[in-house]
C-alpha cells in the first residue's frame, strides 16, 4: 500500500486554510498606499491576515518551489470536484464529532434535514444524486455521536468504494475527527448562546 491515507484530507485542509486566510485577508487587511506616491492606488498588503498562525513550509529544492507556486496559485481559484468532496467530508465529520452523546428529537430531525439538503443542493449533481442512493440505501442513525460518527463514517466508506478510493478503518474515526479543541466546551452543539455570552 502506497502512502498515507489521510494525506487526501491534510491538502484539501491546507488549500481550504490557504484560500480562507487570502480572502480574509482581502476583507480585513487595510489597503497600503504607496508612501513615495500619495496619490497611488493602495497596494496589495505582503502577508495574509492569518500568517503568523500559518507559515508555509520551507521550499527545499527547485521542484518543490514550483509545487508550492502552483498549490498558492490553485488556492485562490474554484475548487475542484475533488476538493470539495474532501472539504464537505471534513466538514460532516466535524459535525458528527461535535454531536451530542444524547441528542434531542430536534438534533435528530436537523442532521437527517442537513443531509437530505446536501443530496439536493450540494453542487455537484452527479455526486448529489448518488448521495441521494446512498442515504435511501443507509437510513441516518444519530441516536448519539458514537451512533452518527459511525454511520458517517460508513458512508464516507461506501462512496469511497464507489470510486474506487481506500476506505477508512471506522475505529479511527474519533482520532481522525475528533472534537474540536474549544475552551470549555464553546463548541459543543447543545450549548447555547447566553451560556456563550456569560463566559
């Protein structure tokens, strides 16, 4: 077997960081005029708002210095069907992963409602429409994040195997998508906004 299975997810995960932080960076960075021209139109700013928190790795040769130059050219242009498979997967297991162990019949009716959406807008049609066969085939169960973790990840699995991919080994599924780290369970989807408020 060749390679890390989960090197997949680790790009689709750097190039969605590196497209978010330019575009925020757009957004929130004030423009810089040229201090030798006042009159100048304002110059792109140097850094990205986020790069203290993200530098890239070192360039160590010529073609890695080319790879690179095409990843940051690629992050700032659409995604590819691929792309967006990897970053809505990251995104379901993280919602599984902040599930609760006891959800409410609301919780339960809003994660069958979120996928029955995603097999109707997701912007794929190929790929929403055999979603749509895969949840008729494979009813959601999210009685607790165990029982949603697992059923997702068995999804993933036979969309994997779908297109010919590795499937991932189900009793990893927490070590690879757990919880995210938030201070004092901020995350958690049963916390409410006003307990938020008062920390």
């Amino acid at each position: 077997m060749g390679g890390n299975p989960l090197e997949p997810f680790i790009h689709a995960y750097e190039s969605i960081s590196r497209c978010v932080q330019t575009h925020l960076s757009h957004l929130f960075l004030p423009p810089q005029a040229d201090s030798r021209h006042p009159h100048s139109p304002p110059k792109p700013t140097s850094q990205p708002l986020f790069s203290i928190f993200s530098k890239p790795p070192p360039v160590a040769n010529e073609s890695s210095a080319l790879f690179h130059r095409r990843n940051e050219a690629k992050a700032s242009g659409p995604l590819t069907k691929e792309e967006l498979g990897r970053a809505t997967w990251t995104l379901l297991h993280s919602i599984a992963a902040q599930y609760p162990d006891q959800p409410t019949r609301q919780q339960k009716r809003d994660v069958k409602e979120l996928m029955a959406i995603l097999s109707r807008l997701y912007p794929c049609k190929e790929c929403a429409d055999h979603f749509k066969d895969v949840l008729k085939a494979n009813p959601i169960q999210a009685g607790s994040q165990e029982e949603f973790s697992q059923w997702l990840c068995h999804i993933h699995n036979v969309v994997n195997r779908s297109l010919g991919k590795l499937t991932f080994s189900c009793n990893r599924v927490n070590a690879r998508w757990g919880k995210l780290d938030c201070p004092e369970s901020t995350c958690d989807v049963g916390t409410s906004d006003m307990s938020i408020q008062q920390r």
